[in-house]
C-alpha cells in the first residue's frame, strides 16, 4: 500500500508541472491542480485508513486478552 501512495504522490507531482506547462488558462490549471491533489491525497487515505483499522483490531485482541487474564485472576481469588 505504501507503494500505491508514493506513486500516487509521484503522479500528483508530475501532473502538477504538466497543469502548469500545458494548461492554456486558470480554469485549466485549476481544473489539473485538483486532479494533482486528488492523485496524491485518495492513496494516502486509503493507506491511513487501513493503518487506523489494524491498530484497532491490535487493541481489540489486546483488551480481550486482558479481560480474559482478570477474568482468570478474579477466579482464582474466589477459589
């Protein structure tokens, strides 16, 4: 994933200098500006978003470990 965000940097970057080199108005270029940021911005959330996920599901087990080992701990009290 981190290579489909670098290349979506890349290719926002290269369309970038291209809005600015071809473009033939300001409507133009900001027409290609956009493209540019949405080239750059849409890989990298996407990568982000699937960082935020895993690191939810890594609490998750976490905490279900934790309840389990108190879970345990209250019993052998008990007994």
């Amino acid at each position: 994933m981190r290579i489909a965000v670098m290349a979506g940097a890349v290719l926002g970057a290269l369309c970038l200098v291209a809005a600015f080199v071809f473009a033939n108005g300001a409507p133009q270029e900001a027409a290609m500006a956009a493209m540019a940021c949405a080239f750059a911005v849409i890989p990298y959330v996407g990568w982000r978003a699937s960082q935020i996920y895993e690191e939810a599901l890594e609490a998750r087990k976490f905490r279900k470990e934790l309840l389990e080992r108190l879970d345990a701990l209250e019993k052998s009290r008990q007994i």
